[in-house]
C-alpha cells in the first residue's frame, strides 16, 4: 500500500536560515551532551607502555609483559565519535494522519533533522528503513554524503507501506551494528509483536537505546464521528466493523493510554530513553526540549 505522493522536500530545508540556525542550536546541544547522555563513549586499546608505581595492576597484559620480559600495562583513549543509529518504521499504521502530515512525514522530517545536526557536530549517522522487508540501510558514516543519501530514501514514496516486521528489523540491526552506538527507534508502536520487549532489553544492554513514539491524536481517541462508525483493520482491510462510536469511546482511550503506558514502562524499565511526540509538533523545538532534559536528568 504505497502512497503515491508524498510531501517531503527535505534538501532544500539545509539551505533555509531559520532551518540552519535552529540546527545549530541542536548541534550545540548534542555536542555537549553525549558525554552525559551516553554511558560513556567508549574506550578503545591504544598501545602498551612500560608499567611504573602507582599504575593499576589490573591494565598488566601478562601475556606481553612475558613476550617482551617487561612490564607492560595496557592504555587505551576515549572513542572521539559517537555512532548513531535510526531504525525507523514504515508501515501502514505510519501512513495514518488526522493533521495536515502523516505520521511517516512527521517522523520522517524529525529523523532528517536530527541526523543532520548530528553530522554538524561530527559525529556519524547510520540507519535501516523498515515495513515488511528491510527498505534500505545504510553503515553509520561521517560527512553530508550520508544525509543526501537518506534524503532520497525519505522521499521516495515507494518506500512506504506494507505490513510491520519489527523483529526482521531488529534481527537486522543485531548484524550491523559491532561497535558502541546509540540506537534511535522511531515508530508508532502499535500492534507489536509477541516477544518484542526482549530486543528493548538486549540493546539496552549492548547500546544506548532511545525510543521515539510517533502517534496521532484519533490513535488515542476515536473521532466525535456521530453515533455509528465503520472502523477497520489495519493490517487486514476486509475485516471491517460498525460500532457506537460514543458508546466505545471511553474504553478506547483507555486501552490506548494502557497501551503506551507499557511501551513506555518497557523502555524505562531497560533504562533507555522514551520521547513521545505527535504530528503537528516542531521537530526541532522537540529534540531540543528533549535532549537537554534528559541531560540534566543524568547528571542530577
């Protein structure tokens, strides 16, 4: 089910001054939060050098100290680039809308956005575009090359629709990834299945996980529509239903607030970081609340 047209002109927004200056702020704030935001960035092995009083004993490489008949201790420096993946999710619930975008469009627009601060701050942007089958993906890398390249992949409408295979994706992001990184996963989070909280709790464990829940208003409640209204499966169009849209209203809600309260609670609970935004929100002004809120969350 591929929308034919789809309303995203993103590479001319680099060019746009109130964009670029916007951008920059969020670059600043990234730039100065990862250390916070991160369980730190990393250490990787650098050399060996000759062992002196007061070092720890426990960096002695016993087994170079017994090649070379020198105490040798092993050094290592901070990872200086953060590598950060986007897993973003577009599926049929994705091209619902009630406001003047759809949700993809919206995701799909904040997606950009914080990628390409992201690069302004020097740091690396990879990503996997996902329905039923892996749309396209791409090596966390440095420079704008990346960004014209996902550019094209947001804009392409043939790109969007299809049934939701989260654990293919997820599957998916396990092989790529053998490096430290932040994963971003951008969906509505609807109709998941069975046994997707264990991927939230292994990359908790292997990464730094940010989930960002896209949903529009008439996913949390049903349209003042009358008192009958046809109402249909998403992921099977034929299975179709006449209700009392006044007389479910109520219990429709709330099983919706249960809902994104568990997801929420999932992601909590794994200590990965949990955003929920709607359509009709400014993506910038978003990110930027968000991130300088959950900095000061970790270093208070």
């Amino acid at each position: 089910m591929a929308i034919k047209q789809l309303e995203l002109n993103l590479i001319p927004q680099l060019r746009k001054q109130a964009v670029a200056a916007k951008r920059r702020v969020l670059s600043r704030v990234l730039e100065g939060s990862w250390t916070a935001l991160l369980k730190g960035r990393g250490m990787e092995f650098a050399g060996f050098r000759q062992y002196t009083y007061g070092d720890d004993a426990s960096r002695i490489d016993w087994n170079a100290t017994l090649r070379t008949k020198e105490v040798l201790v092993r050094e290592f420096e901070e990872y200086k680039t953060v590598n950060v993946f986007f897993v973003l999710d577009l599926s049929d619930s994705m091209l619902f809308t009630s406001q003047a975008k759809l949700k993809c469009e919206f995701a799909a627009e904040l997606m950009f956005n914080l990628s390409t601060a992201i690069v302004d701050a020097g740091d690396s942007v990879g990503y996997v575009l996902f329905s039923d089958r892996i749309i396209a993906k791409r090596f966390p890398s440095l420079g704008r090359d990346v960004i014209y390249r996902l550019a094209q992949d947001l804009s392409d409408g043939r790109n969007y629709g299809g049934k939701r295979e989260f654990k293919l994706a997820m599957r998916l992001v396990n092989s790529l990834l053998h490096q430290r990184s932040l994963i971003i996963i951008i969906s509505d989070f609807i109709d998941l299945p069975e046994g997707w909280e264990r991927y939230i709790k292994m990359f908790s464990m292997q990464y730094d996980l940010i989930g960002i829940m896209v949903r529009d208003p008439h996913d949390s409640q049903l349209p003042d529509l009358g008192l009958q209204m046809e109402v249909q499966d998403p992921s099977n169009p034929q299975e179709r239903l006449l209700i009392d849209a006044k007389q479910y209203a109520a219990a429709y809600a709330a099983e919706v607030e249960r809902e994104e309260r568990y997801v929420r609670e999932v992601f909590e609970k794994a200590k990965a970081g949990f955003l929920r935004v709607e359509p009709g929100q400014e993506t910038f002004d978003i990110l930027i609340q968000y991130f300088r809120r959950r900095t000061s969350q970790v270093k208070s």
